[in-house]
C-alpha cells in the first residue's frame, strides 16, 4: 500500500508545475517525521522562543510569538507537546483561533547556537492551568509572578521537519545584566514598547473592528454552518493525560462551559510588576514555592 505524502494537495501541484517533485519527495522521505525524534526533544527542551501560526476557521492568518526560560516548552512524549499561555494583551488571538480551528503551526529557531530551526506542525487542545498540572504534576512552577501560565495549550504532532541554516542569521545573546530586566507580566505601556509603530495616534481616522459581523460570535456557543467538525460543539476530548481520544480527534472544545471558566481564571489576574527586590530566577526547574 503506497504511503500518503505529506504536504498539501496545493504544495503536490505547484512541485508538478514548477517541476520540483523529485526533490520534494527526497526531503519527505528523509526530513519529515510524524514525531519528535531524540534530537529534536533535546533542541525543543531548550528554546527559548518560537513562532506560532494560527487561522480561524474562514482560514484567516494570525502570526505570534512565545517566549519564556528554556524549557517553557515541555515535551510530554514524542507524539505530544505543551506550551503555556502567559498574560498578554487580552486579545486572545491564538486561543480564539484554535477554539474554531485546531490546526497550527510551530516554527522554533536557535538563532545563537546550532542556527538550524524545527517546525512542528499538529493539532491543538486548551487546557486550564489546573487541569493541566493534575494530569502532568510533574510540571514545573516558575516563581516570576509573569510567567505563570493561565492556560496550556497541548499540541498532537503530525509533522516534525527541519528549517535549513543556510539564511538563517548567527545572533549574539546579550548578557542580561546588560539588557536589563524582563518585563514579564506587566501592563505598563512604556515597558511593553508603547505606541512604537504609531497605531493608536491613527485610531480615531480607522474602524473599530474589520469585520463586525463576526465579533464575538465564536462566544455564542453551538456550531455555525461552515465550522469545522473539530470545532467547540464537538464531543469534549480527553484531557491529555488520556491518550486514545487525542489520537482520534483532538480539538480546543471552548464551550460556554469552557469559556466561563476561562474568564474566571482571567478575572482573577491582576496587573503585575516585577518587585524591585524580587529574588532572581534560579531555573525554570525550581519547584521551591510551588
């Protein structure tokens, strides 16, 4: 029985027409893993960053990025993969995505060390902090007030495959005492980069919100019409310490039920500053006040 090709039926096109399929499928072959290999938990243990892809369900793009101390990527086994959702500016993007659309896209970069990146790319369940760490106690607590996830979001892994270092830059990390402090958590406007591109000096010349018609309806509970069947009325999966219903048909049910606990969680942050005489982080690992 011949093996399904990775890739998209669009990508399979534009290598017949560009006349690139043979090159193609020798990196499938030898690149493309349906898993995180040894090599690869080693490298994603150790990032410290990664950009994240997302798209609602009309297929609508959102780009981000995460950061946090080595190991804030935690991988539960070759197949599985979790990283925790910190405060940010309350928009919610990539949660709201993944509610409607559980596909996404990881892209993990060492710029400073080995310049080789690793993308991941699978399929997405939000799970609250406490749920999380009942299933996986194991989990480290980090005592930067800032850096306390208020959600995780696990990742089924489809494909693993490398990003060639051949354009990517060899950066330099500037010592901390350097660059200072790192403003995990805060809300003050100045420390998280202010009005740097000048959008809020052009809000009152542009419309509140793109499309109206949308807003909020992924809050209105039960499916729409053109919602994909992994969307928020499928039947609840598994948390991830189950690994069967994941494997089956893995998706980020935000139910009403969900939601109102999400926001309970989110009512209860405040905005953080970093205590000037706050203790210096000792590791990521460091399990002392948790």
């Amino acid at each position: 029985m011949p093996v399904e090709r990775p890739g998209s039926d669009g990508e399979h096109l534009v290598q017949q027409r560009l006349g690139t399929t043979a090159r193609a499928d020798r990196f499938y072959a030898d690149q493309v893993l349906d898993h995180l290999n040894v090599r690869m938990q080693e490298f994603v243990a150790r990032q410290e960053m990664f950009f994240l892809a997302t798209a609602d369900r009309h297929g609508e793009c959102d780009s981000t990025f995460r950061a946090g101390p080595p190991g804030f990527v935690q991988v539960l086994d070759d197949r599985l993969l979790a990283y925790p959702e910190y405060r940010g500016n309350g928009v919610m993007a990539s949660i709201g995505n993944i509610s409607e659309n559980p596909r996404l896209g990881i892209l993990m970069i060492d710029f400073t060390r080995d310049r080789i990146g690793l993308h991941v790319n699978g399929r997405a369940r939000v799970v609250l902090d406490e749920e999380m760490r009942a299933c996986y106690p194991g989990l480290p607590v980090d005592p930067v007030p800032g850096r306390r996830a208020q959600l995780w979001v696990t990742v089924e892994v489809e494909e693993a495959y490398i990003h060639c270092a051949k354009h990517i830059p060899h950066l330099q990390k500037v010592p901390a005492k350097e660059r200072g402090a790192r403003a995990w958590g805060t809300d003050d406007v100045r420390r998280k980069g202010g009005d740097f591109f000048g959008a809020a000096a052009e809000a009152e010349q542009r419309p509140l919100f793109r499309h109206p018609q949308r807003a909020n309806e992924h809050l209105r509970g039960g499916l729409h019409e053109d919602a994909p069947e992994h969307g928020y009325g499928a039947e609840p999966a598994a948390l991830p310490g189950s690994r069967s219903p994941l494997r089956d048909g893995l998706a980020a049910e935000l139910n009403g039920e969900f939601l109102d606990r999400v926001e309970q969680v989110l009512a209860r942050a405040q905005p953080r500053r970093p205590a000037e005489d706050a203790p210096e982080f000792r590791g990521w690992f460091d399990r002392r006040d948790g």
